[in-house]
C-alpha cells in the first residue's frame, strides 16, 4: 500500500506540473503573438513616416501619437516575455554559487518578491489609467487610458506568470521566502512611525537595505527599484502609488526610446542577412595572419557591428560564433577568448548607435547626436589598449596556420562586405549631422538590412522573421521596464530632497573636477557591476549631471565617462553580468577566463582614465572645448 501511496503521490505531482506548464505555454502564446504584432507594426509606422516626410514632404502627422500608443503596450508585454524567459536583468553571482537548497530558496524568494510588487502595483496602476481617461491625444482624439492600460494590463500578465512559477517550485523554499517577505512587512509596518521620524535616513533602509536585499537574492534589477520605491512611498505615507505609476510612464513613454526595438531589430537583421559574416571575413583577411590576429578581429567587428545594433547581447552573438571555431583552430585559450569577448563589448558601449546613450540621453536632456559624436573616438582609444593586451597575450597563437589569402581574394572580401561596412558610417554620421533622429536613423538601416539580405547576401531568413519580433519585444520590454522603474525610483529620490544632498555632498569632494570624475569613475564601476549599465545610468545620471554642470565638466564628457566606467564594471567578474552573458553566447564556463581576463580590464581602466583627463577626445567631433 505505501509503494501504491507513493505511486499514486508521484503521479499526482507529475500531473500537477503538467498543468502548470500547459498554463504557461498557453500563456506565452497569448503574449508573445500581439507582441510580434505590434512590434512589426511600429517598424512599420515609423518607416511609413520617414518615407512620408522625407521623400514625399508630407508628413503623417498621427503617426508618432500612434506609435506612442502602441510603444507602451510593446513595452509592458515584452516585460511580460521577458519574464517568462527569464531575460531581466538580475544579478546571479550569488545564486549560482549558493548549495542547491540556497539557491532554492532564493529563486523562490526573487519570484515571491516580484509577485508581491505586482500584486501592490495592480490597483494604482488601475488608478492611474482611470486618471488619464478624459486626456485626449490630438490628432487621432484617442483617450490615454487605451495608452496607460497596458500597465494594469501586463502587471496582471506577469503576475500570473509569477505565480506559474511559483507553482512549479519548491514548496518549502517557497514557504520560507514568504515568511521572509511577511517578516520584512511586519517589521516596516511596525516601525513606521520611526522611520518617518528619522527623516531622510529612511532613505538608507529602502533604497540600500531593501533594495540591497533584492538586487543580491537575484531580484531582477527593475523589480527591486519598483519594489524599494513602492515599500518607501506606502510606509512613508510620501505620496500615493498611483504617482509613482506616472512617473514610470514618463520614464518609459519617450519617443527617443522607440528606437530601442529598432535597434535590437535591426542586430537581429544584421546576423541574419549575412552583413556580419561578410565583415568578418573581410577582417579575417586582413589581420587574420598576423600574431594575435584574430583577436584583433574579433575587436574591429565588436566595434563595427557596434554601429548597427546598439545592444551588447546582440554584437557578441553575431561575433563570437563566427570568430571562435577559428580561435580555437590556432590554440587560442578559451579563457583568453572569452576575456577579449567581454572587454570588447565593454570597450564599445559608447560606439553609437549605443542603447545606453539614448537612455541617458531620455533620462538627462543631453543631445543624443553629440552622446552618439561624442562616443566614436574614446571607444576607439580603449580598443588601441586592448589591441596591446591582446597582442602581449597572444604568444599561444599560431598564425601559421592561418589560410594564406592572395590579395585578389582580399579585394573580392572587401567588395562584398562593402554594403555591410557602409552601414555602421550611414548610421553614426546620419545621426551625428543632424540628417536624422536617432529613431528615424533606425528604420532607414532595417530597410537598408532587408534589401541587402535579400538582393545582395541573399540569405535572408523569412520565417527567422517572427522569432527575432518575439527577440525584440522581450530585450525591449527588459530594458524599458527597467528605465520605467528607475525613473519611479529617481522621481522618489528627488522628492525626497536626497538629490539636493547628493548635490552638496559631490560638490564638497575633494580634488573640485578631478576629484568628481575619480569618485564617479569608481561609483559607476560598483554599480555598473550591481545594478547593470541601464539602471545605474538612468537612476543617478539625473541626479549627478547637473553637479558636473555646477563645476564645469562638459555634459558630453562626463556621460561617455561614466558609461565607460559602468561598461567595465558590467562586464567584470564575478559580479558582472555581462561577462557571464559573453561566457554564455561563447559557449566557455566562467572559471575559464576569472584569472586571464584582468589585464584586459587593466587596459580598460587606463584607457578610461585617460578619456577622463583629456576631455578633448570626446567633445572634438561635436566642436566643444
């Protein structure tokens, strides 16, 4: 009978399991096609827009209120996949390291965590839809509840995603991270009167403790700020939720962020029409015979493959599955690979079309153009450092045996990677000169991409076409729910009067301008390594530019500056989630490259140091002194 018993209990949690991942698969389903949808359409809308204004001078002028409208919903629902597949960013250090039944634990917590931010972030978020119903769009006379209720809408979606999960966890682990989370509860709800009593100490609690806790137990990063300004905003009686809603809107809804999908799209395209493979081969050509060649390769394409898709994931993607076979041919060092992987990425993450520089730039006012101006040349400066590295390393490689390619060969490479070379020039200096937005920029190089695959490369892909929309709405989504909640969390900070603080307390540093950009050089570093670029940027470029205004640093400098710094910090181990994200698309374990890839962050750090000192180099092609 007990064996029986047994059988029958087995049987019985198999069929529950089952269940849960029906319900997620038909969950996913139910997303991931108006994502695709929506995200097709918005390419369309703005394609159809610049081809209006530009080629026939007759602006659609509906077409950006549209385009704003579904914007929104192609955010909230990507956030919704990304949840599901587990794209938001989060720190996992620790959780990987963690005995089984820790990291058991805290899975169970992170996903308890997320629920419970949704679940307080439901009603207010239904609130504030309400709010904005008599609001009228312009041209179309649409109300801004059918825009704003796609946040109630898909904070409802991931929460019962959440729950999903949930159902398919340990229960135990489950157990004890709820009786953590209500131990927390209880504690703030206690000690409410005290922590208002305190003044802006509080601040210390939500906005480093609690939110500390997240970022550490693997709380995805943009869950953890929601989840750290909703708890302030509820026992500190600040403000309602509902404002906060409103301000993750803003941070979410600007028009220069349409470019984030357009881009992540657009790298899609890049891969698939073959515009990546013809430009490796043509480097290949050029430098693929010398000593420590192909890792001189591997950081020209980073950098030229940079100018394309603005998304780190997506330059290493289309690189490293190219050059590494290769590498590994001439006895290259896996570790040694993966090092100049992850630096390159961090070497180019000013490299326009940089999705980093347009959000700072939504988040601060700065000229996206001269972010985009201001980025070529410092990128360039670290790629030199890491080309000396790359070289000092490379006495395990064998360019013997390399292919010995005759010149006319190298000529035929060059004319058929030309229409792919001539892209990432179209894309910066259309920018940079002012011929066109960045959003509208994008949409000129996804034409661009599909006529070229399809007439030149002919290796476009069309049923690739509906994965690479689901691709583009969950990085999307990621990224945006992440600048919503940072802009949430910022908007707290500011009320709070932390900013006005932060201000006085940076102005005092030592050193006046040198001292500044050293402490914000190794500030970025720790939170480019914590929070990840997006966050940290967005979250403190606000508070911390108008203090480099205040003491005279160029607002151009001291953005490429800090987003160097945080690159670095990204992509350094072992908290770096970028390295583990080079580790993961080169197909190499992490404890492969933990002792080789410190000279190369060496170089890195020398190379921003210097860009710091001599601000010359990145406000020359924008004419600033």
């Amino acid at each position: 009978m007990s064996g029986l018993s047994h059988m029958q209990a087995r049987a019985l949690e198999e069929s529950g399991h089952s269940v849960w991942k029906m319900a997620e698969r038909w969950l996913r389903v139910a997303v991931e096609i108006p994502a695709a949808i929506l995200a097709l359409v918005e390419i369309l809308i703005l394609s159809a827009s610049v081809f209006y204004r530009f080629v026939l001078d007759s602006p659609l002028v509906w077409a950006d209120e549209l385009a704003g409208i579904l914007f929104l919903w192609l955010a909230m629902l990507g956030a919704v996949i990304a949840l599901q597949r587990g794209q938001h960013m989060r720190m996992t250090a620790i959780v990987n390291r963690a005995p089984p039944r820790v990291a058991a634990f805290l899975e169970g917590f992170a996903l308890a965590a997320t629920s419970l931010f949704l679940l307080l972030m439901i009603p207010p978020s239904w609130s504030y839809a309400n709010n904005q119903a008599p609001i009228l769009s312009p041209a179309l006379g649409l109300s801004d509840m059918i825009r704003t209720s796609a946040i109630p809408v898909a904070a409802i979606l991931m929460l019962l995603q959440a729950v999903i999960r949930l159902g398919r966890g340990s229960l135990r682990a489950l157990g004890l991270a709820v009786v953590l989370l209500g131990a927390i509860a209880a504690l703030l709800w206690a000690g409410q009167s005290l922590i208002i009593g305190i003044g802006n100490w509080n601040l210390v609690s939500f906005f480093v403790g609690l939110l500390g806790l997240g970022v550490l137990a693997g709380v995805p990063v943009g869950f953890s700020f929601g989840m750290a300004t909703i708890s302030f905003l509820l026992t500190t009686n600040a403000a309602p939720p509902s404002v906060m809603l409103s301000a993750m809107d803003q941070g979410m809804s600007s028009l220069i962020l349409l470019a984030v999908p357009l881009f992540v799209f657009l790298g899609g395209l890049l891969e698939m029409s073959g515009m990546a493979r013809a430009m490796i081969a043509f480097l290949t050509a050029i430098l693929g015979s010398v000593r420590g060649g192909l890792s001189y390769v591997l950081l020209g394409a980073i950098y030229l493959v940079s100018g394309i898709s603005g998304a780190k994931a997506a330059d290493m993607a289309a690189v490293a599955p190219v050059l590494f076979p290769e590498m590994k041919k001439r006895g290259m060092n896996e570790g040694e690979m993966v090092s100049v992987l992850a630096s390159a990425a961090a070497m180019s993450e000013t490299v326009p079309p940089s999705i980093v520089l347009i959000a700072i730039g939504s988040a601060t006012g700065v000229s996206i153009a001269a972010l985009f101006a201001g980025g070529l040349i410092p990128a360039l400066v670290l790629a030199l450092a890491l080309g000396v590295i790359a070289w000092w390393r490379s006495g395990g490689d064998k360019p013997e045996m390399a292919e010995k390619i005759p010149n006319k060969e190298k000529l035929r490479r060059f004319w058929v990677a030309l229409p792919a070379l001539a892209l990432p020039f179209v894309i910066r200096f259309a920018v940079v000169d002012g011929v066109a937005t960045a959003t509208e920029v994008s949409t000129i190089g996804i034409a661009y991409a599909v006529l070229v695959g399809i007439f030149v490369y002919r290796s476009f892909d069309w049923r690739r076409i509906y994965p690479l929309l689901i691709e583009t709405a969950s990085l999307s989504g990621a990224i945006l729910f992440i600048i919503g909640a940072a802009s949430a969390m910022g908007w707290a900070l500011t009320q709070s009067g932390f900013s006005q603080s932060l201000t006085v307390a940076m102005q005092a540093v030592p050193g006046g301008r040198v001292g500044f950009m050293v402490v914000s050089i190794l500030a970025f570093l720790v939170l480019g390594s914590v929070l990840e670029g997006i966050p940290a940027v967005v979250l403190f470029g606000p508070l911390l530019f108008p203090v480099a205004q205040s003491i005279g640093v160029n607002e151009v400098h001291y953005a490429i500056t800090i987003v160097l710094a945080m690159g670095l910090g990204l992509f350094s181990p072992p908290f770096g989630v970028g390295y583990y994200a080079a580790c993961a698309i080169g197909k190499i374990n992490p404890d492969a490259g933990l002792r080789r890839i410190w000279p190369y962050m060496g170089a890195l750090l020398v190379g921003i140091v210097i860009v710091a000192m001599v601000p010359w180099l990145t406000t020359c092609l924008i004419g600033a002194n």
